[in-house]
C-alpha cells in the first residue's frame, strides 16, 4: 500500500492508507494574522513556538511552515521588501529553526516562493512535506528539480495555468498529470500527496460530494495520498467547526490520508479520532481512550491545550511510575 515517509531529526510519521490520519497543523502562517506578522517583522518567534507546541500536544503530528508575511513597516523603509522573493528565504530558514528548537515532529515547508522552498530544506531536518507544487508548467519546471535534488515528497495542488476548474474531471486530469512529469524527474507516486481542492459546500452544493469522490479515484487509478485545506469545505457558513467535524470522518472514509488543518479544534479531533478507531487505524482504541480523558479534563475549564498537557504528564508519570518499580 502507498506509504509517504516524512522525517524529523528524531521522528517518523507515515501518510499512508493504513495508517492513522495524519494531522499537519496549519497555524504558523501570517497570512490573516496580522498580529503574527507584525511580531516576526520585528522578530519575535514567542507565537511561533507557542503554535507549534500547542498544536503538537493537540495532536499534530506534522508541522506546516508558512513564511508569506508582509512586513509593512520595514517596506517603507527599504522597497525590497515587497518582494517575496526577498522576504520570504531568511523568514522560512529562521521559522524552521525555531519551531525545530522546541519540537521535533516532521515539518511542511510551505510558500509559493522557490527560493523559500529551498531555504526550507536546507534549514529542516529529515525529511519533510514541500507544500507545494501545481500543474502550472513554470511551478512544475521550479519545483519538481527541487523534489528530486532533496528526495522529499511533495504536496500536488489540483490547479493549472488555467486556474481551478470547478470540474471534478478536470481536476483529476491535472493530478494524473503532476504524477507523470514527477515519474519523469525520478519521482516516484508514494511521494505525491495530492489535494483536490476542497470548495466551500456554502457556494457549490456538490463540493463535499465532489471531494469523496475525487479521493477514491486518485487512490484507486494513480495510488497516491491526499490532503486538503480542510477548513475550506465550511468557508462562510456559520458552525463551521461542526461542519468541519462532519466533513473529516467522511473524507477519511472515502480514503482521504492527511489534512493541513487547527488541532487546537477539539470537536474537529475528536472526529478524526473516532474516524481513525472507526477504521481499525487506531489499535485497541488508545488514542480514543487517552482523547477521552483530556475531554473530561476539559469539563473543569482547561483549554483543549491544557487538558491535553495534562493527560500527557499524567501517562508520562505513570509509565515513570512503572520503570521505577521494575
């Protein structure tokens, strides 16, 4: 079966189709926030390492790393600086860095820059997700030597230079043909995650439908994992985590591998961890069993984070406990 190995200096996570759902946290990204923009341009990592410790004790087992920050205030005062080309390289190496001091799961080294990519792989450790590359030919001919030159597998986004077609048919086509040009580079299918781009169900009623659909072919005709922005499929809708906490367990039955996504959301990992024991991917029921818990813990007024930690110190002291005896 399609395994896609990432690592961390210490670690290694599978997105595989007999494997748990693999849960890459989506939350050191700037763009839209701009509070953690203005803390980078001024270079202040404490956000950062907090996300990434968060999102980990959440259950993340995957960190993505997004260097697209505007920094307004150093841009008027050197004009180098509205150029993502310029930015975005140190920002990405120093990100990497810093998150890689605190934690040590695999990362996703995600921009639309070439030249941040690159920064990203020689800063990460092991071997982690590049996020990412499209049908587009010039973003095939940028990124696809770099896929091969690092021996990472790479996230292939269902769009080309025609844009994103709303047609499901379309948008398999471009997928099959990112994994042909990837086989021409060397690059083998277990190390093409795709996403099919997942659109709001609030403006097309058949999005969800679409999505399951598209899942299953690119599993069953190409062979190849999946991924999504999971927290598109409820963009303008109200209760959005309820229709994210929805969307999750059926994607996964319809073979969907991993999503870029907010662990923090507890309604939305308490379905994925149902999901996972649903599908025999979760043996003898023990993340279920250790979620129930810090569920409990949140009934005292812990956040989802705290409760988490919580349940994490305890089970690391009673195996303490254990040695200790022995």
């Amino acid at each position: 079966m399609t395994r896609t190995v990432l690592e961390s200096a210490t670690k290694t996570v599978v997105i595989g189709f007999d494997d748990p759902f693999c849960v890459i946290g989506e939350r050191i990204n700037p763009t839209g926030r701009k509070k953690l923009a203005a803390e980078l341009e001024m270079g202040d990592f404490s956000t950062v390492e907090k996300d990434a410790l968060e999102q980990v004790l959440c259950g993340a087992t995957v960190l993505d790393i997004n260097s697209g920050a505007v920094f307004s205030n150093k841009m008027a005062e050197d004009p180098r600086y509205a150029d993502n080309n310029f930015v975005e390289p140190p920002l990405m190496k120093a990100l990497i860095e810093c998150v890689q001091a605190v934690t040590d799961v695999p990362l996703c080294i995600d921009s639309s820059v070439p030249g941040a990519l690159e920064a990203g792989l020689q800063a990460a450790n092991g071997r982690p997700l590049l996020n990412s590359v499209t049908g587009e030919e010039e973003r095939l001919e940028l990124v696809l030597p770099l896929v091969k030159k690092y021996n990472v597998p790479v996230v292939a986004i269902s769009n080309d230079d025609t844009g994103i077609s709303e047609d499901p048919d379309v948008r398999f086509a471009v997928a099959r043909k990112i994994v042909e040009r990837a086989a021409d580079f060397g690059i083998p299918a277990h190390d093409i995650v795709v996403d099919p781009l997942v659109m709001p169900v609030g403006a097309m009623a058949t999005a969800g439908q679409q999505v399951f659909a598209l899942v299953r072919r690119l599993r069953e005709e190409l062979g190849v994992n999946t991924t999504c922005g999971a927290s598109n499929i409820s963009f303008g809708l109200p209760n959005r985590h309820g229709v994210n906490a929805a969307f999750l367990p059926m994607a996964i039955g319809a073979g969907m591998t991993s999503a870029i996504m907010n662990p923090v959301r507890a309604q939305e990992m308490e379905a994925i961890r149902a999901a996972n024991m649903l599908m025999n991917h979760d043996p003898n029921g023990g993340e279920w069993i250790r979620l129930a818990k810090v569920l409990e813990g949140m009934k005292e007024g812990a956040s989802f984070a705290e409760a988490s930690a919580a349940a994490s110190a305890a089970a690391s002291g009673r195996r303490g406990g254990r040695r200790g005896r022995g």
